[in-house]
C-alpha cells in the first residue's frame, strides 16, 4: 500500500500525528511543519521571502524552495491542500 494510500484512510488527526511520529523523525516533522508555513505566508502574499524567513525564523534558501515549487515546478500539491484549508 502506497504512503498517500495510508495517510487517505487514517480518520482523524491525532491518528495522522501518532503515524507521522513513527514514521519520521522529529526534525523531519519540523522540516515539514516549517515548510507548510512558508507555503501559507506565500499563499497569503503580501510579505518578501525576507520577511517570511525572519518571522518562521527559517533560511530564505527554504522560502525559495517552498516558493519554486508552490508555482513553478510541481504537481501543485501545495495549492490543492492551500486552496481546500
């Protein structure tokens, strides 16, 4: 079974955290947690990828990454999830 597959079918969110928390690292939880909130920031406009990294206290190597990826080069899985929340 796919990891989108298991992530689909687990019904609540305290259940979702539990699974994450096993399966990754507390640092690759942060990484995501992280990059989540420069997407929102960037979603939300208004503020320079400066200003997003200085508020997330975050590197604006992130932000640009989050940001490449949020328009430019992805299956825009960043958008779909942004525009449903």
């Amino acid at each position: 079974m796919k990891l989108s597959t298991v992530l689909k079918n687990i019904n609540s969110s305290k259940d979702i955290d539990d699974f994450l928390k096993d399966l990754c690292t507390p640092s690759e939880i942060e990484a995501m947690e992280e990059r989540w909130e420069v997407a929102k920031l960037l979603y939300k406009g208004g503020s320079t990828y400066r200003d997003i990294a200085s508020q997330l206290k975050t590197s604006t190597a992130t932000v640009t990454r989050v940001a490449r990826f949020l328009y430019k080069e992805s299956n825009q899985g960043y958008l779909k999830a942004l525009k449903k929340g």
